[in-house]
C-alpha cells in the first residue's frame, strides 16, 4: 500500500533534529489523531498567516532533484574530507588549529556517510512524497532514527569545533606559541578540547536519542512511523519543550553567538596587525605587496566561520520561530528544508577548496602526499630527513 503525502500534512514535528530533511519525513511520518490522510491535508495552512504557495510549490520542485544533488555533494565531499585529514595530520602540519580542523573534516565525513545511505532510500530508490510499506518497513525506520540522531550530533559536534577553531586562532594572535614546548602544550589542550566537545555533544542530545519511537502506522501494518510527540498541541510534555529550548540554544544559537564574537575580535585584531604593519613599512619607503601570511591563515578561518554561520544561523533562528509562532514550521521551515540541508552539505564539503585556494602550505603538503602514494621515497632519505628538524605549520606558514 502506497499513500501520497504533501510537506503540511502534519503539525510541528520533532523539532529537535537538526536535519531539515529529516524533519521533513519524520513530520510526514508520525502517528496522527486521525487515519484519513486526505482529510488531514491543509489542516494547518487556512488559518496560518506563513502560508506561501510559491515557496510550497518551490519546494515540492525541488524535493524531486535533491537527493541527486545531495549525492553528488556527498560523493565529491567525502573524498575531499578525507584528503583534509590526511594533510591536516602530517607531522609538520600538526598544531592547535590544524587539530581542531582535523575533526572538523572527520564530523563533516561522517555527515555525508550517513546522509547518502539516507538520501538512497529515501529520495532516490523511492519517491520521497509517497510512504509505503517498501520504504517505510521497520528496519528502514530504525536507519532513519538513527541517521536523524547521528547527523544531529556530528552537526553539532563541527559547529561547536567552529568555536574552538575561532578561539584558538584568537588565542595564537594574541600570544604566540614560542618554542616546541609551548606548542605541544597548545596541541595537548586542542585535543582535549575536541575529546570534550565529541563528548559534550552527545550527552546534550541524549534527550533526543530516548524521545523517539518507532510505532506502526495501523494494527498489523507493514508500514511504520514515528510516534507522535504531540508537539503542536497543548498536550506537548514540559520535558520536550525543555528539550526543543535545550538543542535550539546551546548546540545552535550559542555556538553562532560565539563564533561571531570571537570573529569580530579576530577580524579586529587582524586589521590592527594590518596597520601596524603597513605603517611599519612605509616608514622603511616600502609597500606591502601581499598579505603578511599569518593574516592569510586569519582570513581562510574567518571564511570557514562565516560559512559555519550562514548555514547554522538562520536555521537556529528558524527553529526557534517555529517553535513560538503557530504554522510558522509548516509553511516556512518545512518548505525550505531540503534547501537547509544541501546548503549544509556544501559546507560539509568546501573546505577542501577553501585550503587549495589559500593555503600554500596545504598545497604544499597535498604535493607532497600524492607524490608519497605514487613514488616511494628512498629508505637513505627518509633517514636523512628525519634527523632535520620540523617547521610546523597552521594551513599555511605562520611566521
């Protein structure tokens, strides 16, 4: 048995997922008050003021295009990612920033793992508007709770790295490392942050992991879905909203509050270093022809941030709207999901470009390890280049 859904069949649905997607197919697929899905439709959207057909329309285009897109995204950003981790970890690249955007790239990689086996399914191998009982059966439901689960707390985990890569970075302007043992210091403290942050993140959503359930759709049916949690009622327990207030803040709105203040200081503190430079060499009567390079390394981790922001931010503000002004989830949030998700997806994956264009010394040890893979490197010369000793760097020379 096939059934044909809109994207506003449902009332407000597990808003505490992080996947636009996701939320999409668990508020189509969660139990309802009534079993005439017919009847259901447009329940929400003749009194909603949020109410635009346009976009609905849009989005509904869309959706039929979005798993191929995404697939593209996540085939060419996995590669990518972990080209990252296998630059970013070298020996003379290992520092505090370097560290941080190491598992960064292992957050982003696991992202797209999930999300191709998720789009698949789903959107490919199935019409993405049509649940049955091939595509909805329970094993695919509990991969669906899972993936929901997983990517919620991998995007969690990168948008709170996003933080510590500001901080670092701030930290390293303002007081740079001098000598070898500062710098393992710094780099001891960098994976303790990571290790804190993985852990941090997934006892944060431990809330969301046990608030979901799995329930068939009718007695005896072969279709299953998410139980209602009821959160569009006035039956909604004080425990979900507490939860839904809980993920919107800390794991989205306070990581982007932040990143834009520490940004702020960084781009400050960037150009004030800019200044004093400039003014440095025109008193010698000469010109600064090129960025001095620790302010290269500043501009590429701001880029980073303010990508981290432009996806995370407005979808942390959306969330929170929709959780306060009625149809507002239906008629804005929902329509717009699969676009949230992909531009997501690009973020996931567009490091890799962002260092190739301005880092050379990710160039540089990208050289150096494809030329490792194709050419093994004599035995007598590895011998003499471990007794030199290591320049480490952060992306690109830092002097």
């Amino acid at each position: 048995m096939e059934v044909n859904m809109t994207m506003t069949e449902s009332p407000l649905k597990y808003l505490m997922q992080l996947s636009a997607s996701d939320l999409r197919y668990l508020m189509k697929w969660t139990a309802c008050n009534t079993t005439d899905l017919d009847s259901f439709e447009d329940i929400h959207l003749a009194e909603s003021p949020y109410h635009n057909e346009i976009l609905e329309k849009l989005s509904i285009s869309y959706m039929h295009v979005h798993g191929y897109l995404s697939l593209f995204v996540c085939l060419c950003g996995i590669p990518m990612n972990i080209i990252n981790i296998s630059v970013l970890t070298r020996k003379h690249m290992q520092t505090p920033v370097n560290c941080v955007l190491t598992w960064i790239a292992v957050s982003d990689l696991l992202t797209m793992a999930s999300y191709i086996i998720f789009a698949m399914h789903f959107y490919c191998l199935n019409p993405p508007d049509v649940i049955s009982a091939k595509k909805n059966s329970y094993g695919w439901m509990q991969y669906l709770l899972f993936h929901v689960n997983f990517t919620a707390t991998t995007h969690t985990i990168a948008i709170w790295l996003g933080v510590a890569l500001a901080i670092f970075r701030y930290n390293h302007i303002q007081s740079p490392a001098k000598g070898n043992l500062t710098r393992m210091r710094r780099l001891i403290r960098a994976r303790i942050t990571v290790f804190v942050i993985y852990l941090g993140s997934m006892l944060l959503l431990i809330p969301n992991y046990l608030s979901n359930e799995i329930v068939a759709k009718e007695e005896n049916s072969t279709i299953f879905i998410m139980k209602d949690p009821k959160l569009a009622s006035q039956s909604v327990s004080k425990i979900m909203f507490l939860n839904i207030i809980l993920y919107g803040v800390v794991a989205k709105l306070l990581p982007c509050v932040l990143m834009i203040i520490y940004g702020s200081l960084l781009l400050r503190t960037l150009n004030s270093k800019f200044r004093t430079k400039r003014l440095q060499l025109l008193r010698k009567r000469t010109y600064l022809q090129r960025p001095m390079d620790t302010s290269r390394t500043t501009i590429m981790l701001l880029i980073v941030l303010v990508l981290f922001l432009l996806t995370e931010l407005p979808q942390s503000i959306l969330v929170l709207l929709s959780l306060f002004l009625k149809g507002f989830f239906e008629n804005i949030y929902i329509p717009l999901g699969d676009t949230m998700d992909i531009l997501a997806l690009v973020n996931n994956g567009i490091n890799f470009i962002l260092y190739c264009t301005m880092s050379r010394e990710f160039r540089k040890g990208l050289r150096k390890l494809l030329c490792s893979r194709c050419v093994r490197p004599r035995r007598e010369r590895t011998q003499i280049d471990s007794t030199r000793p290591v320049t480490y760097s952060t992306i690109v020379d830092s002097k």
